[in-house]
C-alpha cells in the first residue's frame, strides 16, 4: 500500500512539475513576443501604484524583458528538470511576490486586465489569484519533496540549458520589439475586418450596475434605491449617487476606434469603407515616435499618393507637439487624431503601418520593416 502512495505521489509531483512549467512557459512566452504590451501592462501598474513605484515607469521595458525572460526560464528548467533545487527557489520566491499582489488587486481592482498572459488569454484579476494559489501550493510541495526530482542531465549540460533559455527569452523579446509580434493577438490583427469587429449584435447584453443615491435629513444620511429614494420628499437632501458594476455585458472585440479631423468631424466610416487600399500610419506619440521611422513614411506617403493610395496618419499627440513634429522632420503628411491607447492595441511599434482593404487589416509593419510593404518595396 505504503509503495503504491509512493507511486501516486511521484506521478502527481511530476505532473505538478510539467503543469507548474508550462503555465509559466506560455506565459513568459507571450510577453516575449509582445514586449511592448508587456511594458504598457507594467507602465499602468507602476502608474496606479504612484510614489516611487511611478518613478520607476521609465525602466517598464527592460523589466518586462526581465519578466518574460524569468518565468520563461522558471517554466523550462521546471519541463526539462534543470537545476531543479534552484529552479523551486526561484519559483517559490516568485509566486510569494505575486500571489500577494494579485489578491491586492482583486479587492483594489486598480487594472481590469492583470496581463499575465498577455492579449493571448485574458482572466480576470480574482482568476489569476486563485491560480496563483494553486501555483504556489505546487511549488511549496515541490520544495518538500525536491529529493524525488532527478536530473536526466549532466550538470554541465544543465549550465548550458540555463544560459540558452536567458538567450531564447531576450532574443525574443528583441526581436519582436525591432519587428513585431511573432504572433498577433492583438484585436487589429491581420484578416480582422475592423467594421464587422466593432459590431454589438442586438441582443448582447449590456453592462448592469447597481445604484444607491445618498440623502441626507436632520443631520443624518442615508442610502436609497432606485426603488425606494424619497422622490418628491423635500425633506432629504440629495448628498451622492454611486453606481457599481454587478455584471458585465457584451463588448466588442474593437472598440473606442475613431478617427478625427482638424475639426473634430468623424470620419472613421470614411476611413474603413473606402473600396481601395488605405494605409494608417500609427504614431501613438510622435514625441517618442522614431525620427528615422517618420521619415521613412514620409517616401511612403508621396508613393501611396502617386499610386492613389489613401494615407491617414493617426497620431494622439497635442497639436503643439505633432506641428514640431512636422516642422522638425520636414514631413509633407498631415496627422488625424485617434486615442493613444487604442493605437498602442493597433501595432506595436512608434511609428507603424497598417494596410487596410475595404476595412480589412491586411498587413502590418514596424518602421523597421517599411520596405517590405506593397508601397514601401516600389
């Protein structure tokens, strides 16, 4: 009986092992790929969290290499059994920072979306704690057990694995953020016709809130429903009203997509059905954008207008900032206004391209990569 436990015991801790891995595998994965939205996530965080934790906002990017690179190499050492004692340290040492902050932010709820698995599959924020708390059950028993782990390397080869998953981790993260994501999860990814992914059908649920309103009578304040409020009762004073999110309806996979004029005129629907080829030129802030990226476009655009290719530079910058912009660069093409963070979910890059057909994304470009694009390569 005593040896038929043991077996068992061995067969779960291994599948912990190889379950524990791949978690952190996909998820240092898909930060790699997508670095930049990595270094957005963070950037929100250390925003929320203010005081120092703001200061450090200027260090968001080589912190998100630093993380998809950790848990990446957290998840194969744990696959591959690599430096194993190590490897549940470090794990361990992980999951007590982040299981703590992931339930500080289940309560608080300071960010929707904790971003642990990227854009590639979004939970919500008490998911990801209860994860966490699984996770961490996984290791801890890990830690106690660790002499049933054997290595099936040697230990130079094991040195070896370790400095080959730090190479993997970063060269993907460098590589993805001088190009783009290897893989697009994003909601503008190509094949996306942008008009049919702004679409709530009729009948999808719309968000539901409940609201109390404060009143006040003889010094004494209470809170009301929409049901029993003292309507028509002159001796409350009205104080406050607080609406709470109690269910969440439907919301389409592209929203908060809209392109403004000079005016202020909307002429998104102009934009996304137009019949031919239109190119969107995103810089979500020209004061970070690349200089040599902006004028790269700027032979794009003068070709694109030869070809009678429409061209919508698409930029959330004041217009103080994209006028020396312009000046400074010596650009011919003129900037629409679209919202910042939506750009950032169009493409990852500063300044990118976006080739639309009849609403369709049918190509995207890092600056970087401008040549290879229909106009760009003429």
């Amino acid at each position: 009986m005593n040896k038929t436990l043991q077996t068992a015991g061995n067969i779960s801790l291994e599948i912990g092992r190889k379950l524990f891995g791949l978690v952190f595998i996909f998820s240092g994965f898909v930060k790699a790929i997508d670095p930049l939205g990595s270094t957005y996530k963070i950037e929100d965080y250390l925003h929320t969290f203010g005081g120092f934790f703001e200061s450090m906002a200027d260090y968001a990017f080589p912190l998100a290499i630093a993380l998809s690179t950790l848990e990446l190499i957290i998840g194969l050492n744990m696959i591959f059994n690599v430096h194993i004692d190590l490897t549940n340290v470090l794990a361990l040492l992980f999951m007590l920072v982040m299981t703590p902050l992931t339930l500080y932010i289940a309560i608080k709820n300071p960010v929707t979306d904790c971003g642990c698995f990227g854009d590639a599959l979004v939970i919500s924020n008490w998911a990801t704690f209860f994860k966490n708390v699984v996770l961490i059950a996984i290791v801890i028993l890990m830690l106690i057990y660790h002499y049933r782990f054997h290595p099936f390397l040697t230990n130079r080869s094991q040195f070896v694995a370790f400095f080959l998953f730090i190479v993997v981790g970063v060269s993907l993260s460098l590589y993805s953020h001088r190009h783009l994501p290897m893989i697009d999860f994003l909601p503008f990814k190509v094949g996306v016709n942008i008009p049919k992914a702004m679409v709530v059908p009729d009948n999808a649920p719309a968000d539901e809130y409940k609201t109390t309103f404060i009143y006040e009578k003889n010094g004494e304040q209470k809170e009301f429903t929409l049901d029993n409020y003292p309507k028509g009762d002159s001796s409350w004073v009205f104080v406050d009203q607080k609406s709470v999110l109690i269910s969440k309806g439907y919301k389409a996979p592209i929203h908060d997509f809209n392109i403004m004029n000079a005016q202020f005129d909307d002429i998104t629907q102009q934009v996304l059905n137009h019949p031919g080829q239109t190119y969107l030129l995103i810089m979500h802030d020209v004061t970070e954008a690349s200089t040599e990226g902006a004028k790269k476009a700027n032979e794009i655009y003068k070709k694109a207008e030869r070809s009678g290719i429409k061209f919508y530079a698409l930029t959330g910058s004041n217009d103080e900032d994209v006028k020396k912009f312009i000046k400074k660069n010596g650009l011919a093409y003129p900037f629409w206004k679209t919202d910042p963070t939506t750009l950032k979910t169009i493409i990852r890059a500063n300044p990118g391209l976006v080739l639309l057909k009849q609403g369709t994304v049918v190509g995207k470009w890092n600056w970087r990569d401008f040549k290879s694009s229909p106009v760009g390569s003429k």
